[in-house]
C-alpha cells in the first residue's frame, strides 16, 4: 500500500470520526433548543403547572452541568469512545421515555436522563477529536467545524421543532432526534478509535460526589432563587451546600495523587482564562435565547414556528462563521476572533434591546446577525485554546471543564438576567413591560461579553494554540 493511500484513507478515517463527534454534538443541541418552543403545548397536554414546566427545561440542564466533569474524566480512565457511546444510548433512552411520557413526572425523568447522556458524550466528543487531531492547526479546523454544528442545531431546532409541535403535536420533538443518535452510536462503534489514559489515576468517589454536589447545589441555587426568594431557606441552603461542598472538594483534591482537577490546568491562566471565556460567552448568549423567543411570540404576536424562523439570522451567521473560525485562529491565533467575537457578541445584544422598544424587524435581525457572526467566531477557538492548553492525558478533564464553564455561564445568564428582566417589568407581561424589562437585562448580558472581550486582550496570546507537554 503506498503512503498516499495511506494518507488518503486516514484522512478519510478522520472526517468519518468528525462526522460521529459532530452528530453527537448536534443532537445533545438540537433537544435543548426545541423544548421552549413546546412548554405552552406541554402543559395543556400533561395538565402540568408552571412549577412542572420549568423542570421540564432545568432538569436536562442541572443533570447536565453536574456530570459534566464526571463525564470528561470517566473517558480519561475508562475510555473515550466507550463513554461517548454510553452517552448516546442513555440520550436515546431519555428521548424515547420523553416521547412517550404519560404525565409531567415521566417526562422529568426522562429529560434528566437525556441531560446525563449528553454530559457523559458531549466531553468525550471533544476529547476524541484532540486524540484523534494531534496535530494543532488541523485539531482547531476540526473543533471549529465541531463548534459549527451547536449553529447547526440552533438553525435547525427552533425552526424544525415550531413546524413539528403545530404539525404532529409536542411528542415529535423528542422522537426528531433518535435516527441521528443511532447514527452516531453505530458510526462510533465502527470507525471511532478508543483513547484513554489512565496512567497515574483513579476514579476518586468523594471528589466526584463532592463536584456533582456542589455544581447541583449552585445550579439549583441560580434557577429556584428567583422563584423561592433570594433570602428564602431553601436558596440560602442550597448556596450554602454549594459552598461547603467546594471547600470540602478543595480538601479533598489537595490530598489525592489522581486529582480530579489537576493543579498543572489550574496554575495554567491562559486555561483558566479560556474558561471564563466560555462562561461570558454562555452567559449573555442563553439569557438572549430565553427573552428572544418569548419577545417574538408575546410582543409581536409571532406564533411557534414563526418565532423558530425569525431567529435564523442568528443561527444561520453562527453557523457559517464556525466553518471559518478555525481557519482565522490558525492563521492569525485565537486572540484575534474571539475577541472580535466577544465584542460582536455584546454589541449585538445590547442592539437587539434597544431595537426592541420599537420593534424594528431589519435592526433585531441585524442585531441577530451579530450576535451569531461573534458566537461562531468564538466557539471553536475558546474549545481549541483550552484543549490545547492541557496535557493530552487530560483532554477529557479539560473537555469536561471548559463545557462546565458555559454551562455554569448559561445557568446563571438565564437565572441572572431572567430576575433583571422581572424587577424592571414589574412581573407584568404586557408589550410595554416586557420591553422596559427586557432592554436592561440584554445590556447587562451584554456588558458581560464585553467584559469577557477584555479578558481575552489581556489574558489570550497569539501562541495559545500551541499543544503543552504533558
């Protein structure tokens, strides 16, 4: 066999590898972006309560954002491509037990299990691409195409999912996802190498139950505070086992060889600085994604399936920034688009509340444009820098922290910038409320990306790219 046939059919071997990951990616995406556009059909069907319908959506993402390291780290030791298929089955199963759901309870469970399955394959997803990928510029054209497909299922979800809860009734997004997970479960079975790297380590159960505790704990904290009362006993007491819970995991982790979270990433700024990239990212991003559709529907009257299309230039300019953004890292470093992408990230959403109080259809599309041309310039290189800034043996670890951060960013940017929107409304949800409330949570969000484009200035190098040695 000559080298160019062996070149060829690695490369090959490579994109069907991408392919898999990317399908992993897109349907972890796609569920938690059609679910808000069924809550209104849900509640009339299952005759469940506000309280209900809220954890139908939290449920996925408290589940989510807990296991998220685990999930990084249980690939690490035991496997990369067995715990991202793990995943996939588990999404599977949720999607099914969601499709099914004969009252608002079944349903919950059903959405915290699909949140397990996507924490378990979302980290191992982007830890198979650096094994996969060991070279940097091609790792970064790879996680950049890998960051598109979250575009993809923002393009596709919202839309698809408005079209199918009119058409063939709320049940239909749940089942729109499964040919795709079995897609990417058969193609990982088949083409995806096995990595780990368990040299040196150990599943530590008390620093994996103290993290879980104390992600749950804030996630709870940030979503229920709003609704229990700020000072009410059960905010203060979940924020304060939060609090406990990561003091004890300090303990905990200073005295374990295997560490869960070693200290060569967390004495690593340009990492550490990676991560509250992300979570500034996430942080305006998801707030938008919350007050957008509710804006569209209840303030000019959209209905569905029309509020899904209104919010593609978003979507469509996220998706096809990505395919670029990698390109731009390797010829320019990272600094240069996801600062470009912070900064076009906030302008864009302090530009969609201002064109609010006027409903200028052109400007908040506009607004939206920019908001997805910065998302997608930022995604795949935040991914990148991160990865590339730890050990190879750590990649799931990495993965794992970095999908925490922005998922610990959208949690607080729903919960933070939903009670900004509540104080300035006044709890009221006519036109002119909802618009005085939504203007000053939008410029908050979007003064945190602000704050996140500096972060980049002043923390971000051109040769953040650059794989360390283990």
């Amino acid at each position: 066999m000559t080298a160019t046939v062996m070149q060829t059919q690695s490369r090959l071997s490579h994109r069907v590898v991408l392919l898999t990951m990317c399908l992993g990616v897109l349907v972890a995406q796609i569920d938690t972006s059609v679910v808000t556009l069924a809550i209104k059909q849900i509640g009339a069907d299952l005759g469940a309560g506000i309280k209900e319908l809220q954890w139908v959506v939290d449920a996925y993402n408290v589940v989510y954002a807990s296991v998220l390291l685990t999930g990084g780290t249980l690939g690490d030791l035991y496997g990369r491509r067995r715990i991202f298929v793990w995943g996939i089955a588990l999404f599977v199963v949720g999607s099914l037990l969601c499709a099914g759901a004969p009252n608002a309870a079944t349903l919950i469970v059903g959405r915290a299990l699909t949140g397990l399955g996507a924490a378990l394959e979302f980290p191992a997803s982007l830890a198979i691409l650096s094994a996969v990928y060991p070279d940097g510029q091609e790792r970064t054209r790879a996680i950049g195409i890998w960051a598109s497909c979250n575009g993809l299922a923002f393009a596709i979800g919202p839309t698809i999912g408005g079209v199918l809860v009119e058409a063939a009734g709320w049940r239909s997004i749940f089942l729109v996802v499964i040919p795709f997970s079995i897609l990417a479960l058969l193609l990982a079975l088949k083409a995806v190498p096995e990595s780990s790297h368990p040299q040196e380590r150990r599943l530590e159960p008390l620093s994996q139950v103290l993290a879980t505790s104390a992600l749950a704990a804030l996630s709870l904290t940030v979503i229920e505070g709003p609704h229990w009362g700020w000072t009410s006993v059960a905010t203060l007491a979940c924020g304060g086992l939060s609090v406990v819970a990561t003091l004890l995991f300090i303990g905990a982790e200073a005295r374990t060889r295997g560490a869960l979270i070693p200290f060569v990433l967390v004495h690593n700024s340009v990492f550490v600085a990676s991560l509250g990239v992300a979570a500034c990212m996430t942080f305006g991003m998801y707030g938008l994604l919350f007050l957008a559709p509710l804006y569209l529907q209840l303030v000019t009257g959209a209905p569905a399936s029309l509020a899904g299309v209104e919010l593609l230039p978003l979507s469509l300019t996220f998706f096809v920034m990505s395919q670029y953004s990698g390109r731009i890292a390797n010829a320019y470093g990272p600094r240069l688009p996801m600062a470009w992408g912070m900064l076009l990230m906030g302008v864009g959403e302090i530009m969609f509340g201002w064109a609010a109080a006027g409903a200028n259809t052109a400007i908040i599309s506009a607004a939206l444009m920019i908001v997805g041309c910065g998302l997608g310039l930022n995604t795949g290189p935040v991914n990148a820098v991160a990865i590339a800034n730890a050990p190879a043996a750590r990649s799931g670890t990495a993965s794992g922290l970095v999908n925490t951060a922005r998922m610990v960013g959208a949690t607080f940017g729903v919960a933070a910038l939903g009670a900004v929107f509540a104080f300035y409304s006044g709890g009221n949800r006519g036109p002119d409320e909802f618009v005085t409330g939504l203007q000053p949570a939008l410029a908050a969000g979007g003064a945190v990306e602000l704050i996140g484009a500096f972060a980049v200035l002043a923390l971000i190098r051109r040769g953040s790219l650059e794989p360390i040695r283990a």
